[in-house]
C-alpha cells in the first residue's frame, strides 16, 4: 500500500540516510503560499545535510513515502485534504481519500518504510483541562510503542506542559535535550521545566539511538528537544494563550478542537510572529534530523 517516490526508492536500495517528514504542518499548519514554499525549502535543507527527505502523505487511498514535485503541489493547494492520525489510516485509504499525516501516522508510517529519523515542529501531549476532559494526543502513545527518534522544539505551549513531561516519564520515552537542559516549550526557548539529559552533538544523539536498540529497547521511540534559537517574545506569547484560551471557552470549543484553535488564535494575533517561530522551528529540526540521520548511517 505503500507507493516511495523516486528519490527515496533509490535511497532506501542504497542505504542512504532518510528523514520523515510530516505534511500536515504542509496542508494544515501554514498558509498559502508560504506552505509550499517552506515545504519546498524543507526538503532541501534535509538534503543540503546530506540527508534524502521523505514527506509523508495519502493521496487517493495510496500512502506516499516521499512526494513528486506535483504530488507536493498537490498535499499543498488541495481543498478537502484531511488530516489523518493513526486511526483513520485504513479508513482514509480504503475510502481512497487524501489527507495529510499527523506526528502519530507519519511515525507508523516511516517505520513501516524502515525509516527511524523524524523531524517535526512540535509534539502533541496533554491537554490543558485534561483532568476533566482526559484529552491527550496520540503522539504520546505512538512515541510509547513506535521505534522511531523524532527531533521537535518540545511540545506545543498551548498544552499542559508539566502533564506531557509526567506522561512521557511513564511512556518510558526519552527526552534528549539538544545543546540545552530545559525543555523547550515550542514557542518559546524554555516551557520552565528542566531535563535529565542532554547532549551536544548529533554523533552522540545517534550514539544513544544506536544503544537502545543494541540493548533490545525496539519497541518505543525517543524523543530529541531541540529549542528555537529565536523566540517568540515571552510576554506575547503569555497575553495570547490567555486571550487565546478565554475565546475557546466563549466559543464552546472543547477536546481534539482546541489545539488548532489555539493555534489559528496565535497566527491571526502576532503579527506574524508565530508563523515566523513556526517555519523557523521546521527548518532548524529538519537540519539536525538530517545530521543524525547522516551520523547514524555512519556507524
């Protein structure tokens, strides 16, 4: 069920290093014509690393592992384009819809493709109000049970950051900070909580990947934190999840709706500075994924 473009066909027979990448931040995250353009940018940024890029997607019932030029165009500009988690992968391509894959479906996906290295923009985890409404994302469960390393700027900030970290502890999935000791909160530089680990280079980020599997951890994936060198101002980013927060209560928007809500609320009241935190965080991430994947297939 699985179609490989060109590229990533040729890289998987050779062996090449690889890095997923998903296409909902493509169809969903960013505006037109921006998302075409930073996808595009994306994909060469992987290979700039020396790294082949694999946008994953489903286009027509058919799970795409790297997308054509027209195939791209198409996840880019099409009205109607889904988003798919794990749970609607079989109903989504029975039915022969397209849609976009999330963190979760683009994870199970790359390791049905045999690729293990994930670059991605933030993470989903626990909602804000969780204790009522038990919402969490189902990034968290596919980190617990795909082996699968994604590289993100932390978890989104508009989530319960302190209930994500706890959740992920009781994952059993690691959390590796990249050149930092806190855990970035997406948005920002720092969510305020610290981290256990961290390491200084992607040679000893894949040293550790390496390990796990060595030592029989195949069934779970790990996670690399890597902060966004520009920040969103703090001040900014704390009066808009408020603001942001008191209109989705207005507005009755509850459960799995509220994060993209939340996320339209900060794109139409920055200025454009979350859009600009956004792209930045996608093209930073695809670089160091792209330097592990590299450092990885050196061993």
């Amino acid at each position: 069920m699985i179609r490989y473009s060109n590229e990533v066909g040729a890289a998987l027979r050779s062996g090449a290093p690889l890095v997923a990448l998903e296409s909902t931040i493509i169809s969903h995250g960013l505006p037109r014509p921006t998302n075409l353009t930073v996808a595009r940018d994306v994909e060469e940024i992987v290979r700039a690393h020396g790294a082949i890029p694999a946008t994953i997607a489903i286009i027509d019932g058919e799970i795409h592992v790297g997308l054509e030029e027209q195939e791209l165009i198409r996840v880019a500009n099409e009205e109607g384009i889904s988003k798919a988690s794990i749970r609607d992968l079989a109903l989504v391509t029975a039915r022969k819809l397209s849609a976009a894959t999330t963190v979760a479906a683009t994870s199970h996906i790359a390791h049905l493709a045999g690729i293990s290295i994930f670059a991605t923009g933030g993470l989903g985890g626990v909602h804000r109000g969780a204790q009522e409404s038990w919402d969490e994302s189902a990034d968290l469960h596919s980190l617990a049970n795909i082996p699968v390393l994604v590289v993100s700027a932390g978890a989104k900030s508009i989530l319960d950051v302190a209930a994500t970290l706890e959740r992920l502890e009781t994952l059993s999935v690691p959390i590796i900070g990249f050149r930092t000791s806190r855990f970035p909160g997406f948005y920002l530089a720092d969510s305020g909580f610290d981290l256990e680990y961290r390491v200084d280079s992607p040679k000893e980020i894949a040293a550790m990947w390496s390990a796990r599997n060595e030592l029989g951890i195949t069934r779970s994936g790990m996670v690399v934190a890597n902060p966004v060198v520009n920040q969103m101002d703090p001040t900014l980013h704390a009066r808009t999840l408020e603001n942001g927060m008191k209109e989705a209560t207005k507005n009755s928007i509850t459960g799995k709706a509220v994060t993209p809500f939340l996320l339209d609320y900060f794109h139409r009241n920055t200025g454009g500075e979350s859009l600009r935190v956004n792209i930045d965080i996608i093209k930073a991430n695809a670089a160091l994924a792209a330097d592990i994947a590299v450092a990885l297939n050196q061993k």
